[in-house]
C-alpha cells in the first residue's frame, strides 16, 4: 500500500443511533445492542434507506457474533453486504462482519472469497477500512499466516485513532499475532498498554487481553489470570471468546498435572463451541 493508503479517513456522518448501539457492544450488553440494531434496520428499510439499513445491519451482526448465534450473525451480515453500496460507507463493513462470522465457523475458503472481492485498492481511505483489515488479520491467522495478519493489525491501528472503529482492538490482535510468532515479550507489551488503555476498560476487550497475557507468563500464574479473563468475557456475553479462554484454562491445567479438572473444562469448552457453531478451540497448548 502507498502513503496515501495511510491517510486518516475523512470523518462519516453516521445514521442516527449507530454509535449509541455501538456503545451499548463495547460496555458488554451485545444483547440490548443486537435489539436496538434490530429496530434501527427495520426502520431504514422501511424507508428505503439502504447505507443505514447496511450499517445497522453490521453492528447487529456483530453483537450476534459476540453473543456467538453465529448462523445468525450470518445471515444478518450478509444482508447488510447486500444492501450496502460498494465504494461508500458503509460499504467494507458488513463483508468484514461476514468474513470473521465464517472464520469464527471454520469455513475459511468462503471468508476468503468475500474478502478478496471487498479488498481495496492501494490509494483507497474510508472510515470502515480499519475493520476490514482487522477481519483480514483475523483470517490470516485463522488459516497460519501470523505475519501477514499482524500487517494488517498494525495498519488498522495506525488508521484508527479516531473516528467510529477508534476503540478496535489492534494492539490485542497485534500480540495474538506475535504469540503465534514466537515473540511473547513483544506481545506482552501491547497487551499492557492494551489494559492500561481507556479501550482496556471493555469488558470484552479486557477478558481477551487477559487471556492472551496469560500465555506470556509463568504457567503457575496463569490458571488466576485465566480465570479473571473468564469472568470478564461471561459478564461481556461473548461466548466464543469465552470457549477460548476455559480451552486455554483446560490446556494450562493439564500442563500442570490437574488432568480431572481439565478434562471438564476442556469438554465444556467442547460443548459451549459447538453450541455457538463455532470450531472449538484445539485440546493443547498454543503457545
């Protein structure tokens, strides 16, 4: 990409309602958000406002996602996908939604198609670039490619310091990429500026910073760090997430010889993933 791939996007005039929603995500209530969604896009619909319609319809697909109604969530992005207007916001948001929907469901080639078909040109800025190059990231290191996600990480960070997609959270999906690259002491770093951050303060944000930072320590002190991460992500409703970190709880047990409890945990982690429709997460240690 070129320098001007860089340049902060020019500020969006948002549907009414959609940053109150939004707000409603962050503080941990995806349900009461996934509801306000509901009614905002049957309204613009009504009206035939089709770019409202689209970003409603994302954040919807969002907050099902975090919620972890993934075929739901599905079915909610791809319909924003078709009422978006491509080269307008919120034209990138929506396949950004779905991308991640299928990554989360295991159906990578599908999340790859749509990806490639929204991916922007070199000189092109727009508000909602920085969540699909979080929903690229996250494919990437779906399908092995930590570099290439942490590239995409990084940029999304840079082009979203401002604006509706200011609280995405690049420095979380940044260290998950330098876990996987061997760099621990790196993504320690972003996490505790991660958690330290006002973005730190979400309650979805902190138990996934949490999780992470977990496999930056000694194995002693990660069951308590795991378990605090837990706590968060069952007060922020996000099952997936949740999965994750009573897998990686499970794994850490077993490490420590504690095989009964992770054996419950890791059938329950089973269990909550498939529920979701989610690929559960692996039975061992990733790190």
């Amino acid at each position: 990409m070129d320098r001007h791939t860089r340049t902060p996007p020019r500020p969006v005039a948002f549907a009414p309602g959609l940053r109150d929603a939004h707000a409603l995500l962050l503080a941990g209530d995806p349900r009461g958000a996934a509801d306000r969604c509901a009614r905002s896009r049957t309204r613009a619909a009504r009206a035939g406002a089709r770019g409202r319609q689209a970003a409603f319809g994302a954040l919807r697909a969002e907050a099902l996602l975090c919620l972890g109604e993934l075929a739901e969530a599905e079915q909610e992005a791809d319909a924003a996908v078709r009422a978006a207007a491509p080269g307008t916001f919120p034209g990138r948001w929506p396949t950004a939604v779905l991308a991640e929907v299928l990554t989360e469901m295991g159906r990578h080639d599908e999340a790859d198609r749509h990806l490639h078909r929204a991916a922007p040109k070199p000189s092109t800025r727009g508000a909602d670039l920085p969540r699909y190059l979080r929903a690229r990231g996250r494919h990437h290191l779906a399908v092995h490619r930590p570099r290439a996600a942490l590239g995409d990480f990084l940029l999304a960070g840079e082009l979203a310091p401002t604006g509706f997609f200011a609280r995405l959270p690049w420095r979380i999906d940044a260290a998950e990429a330098l876990l996987h690259l061997g760099r621990p002491d790196d993504a320690a770093c972003l996490l505790t500026e991660q958690l330290t951050a006002p973005t730190g303060q979400s309650p979805r944000h902190r138990g996934t910073a949490l999780r992470l930072r977990a496999a930056t320590e000694d194995p002693v002190r990660r069951p308590a760090t795991l378990a605090r991460a837990a706590n968060e992500l069952r007060a922020a409703g996000d099952r997936p997430e949740l999965a994750r970190a009573l897998a990686d709880l499970g794994n850490t047990l077993h490490t420590l010889g504690d095989t009964s409890a992770a054996q419950a945990l890791l059938r329950r982690t089973h269990h909550l993933a498939t529920t979701c429709g989610a690929t559960p997460p692996p039975a061992c240690p990733l790190w």
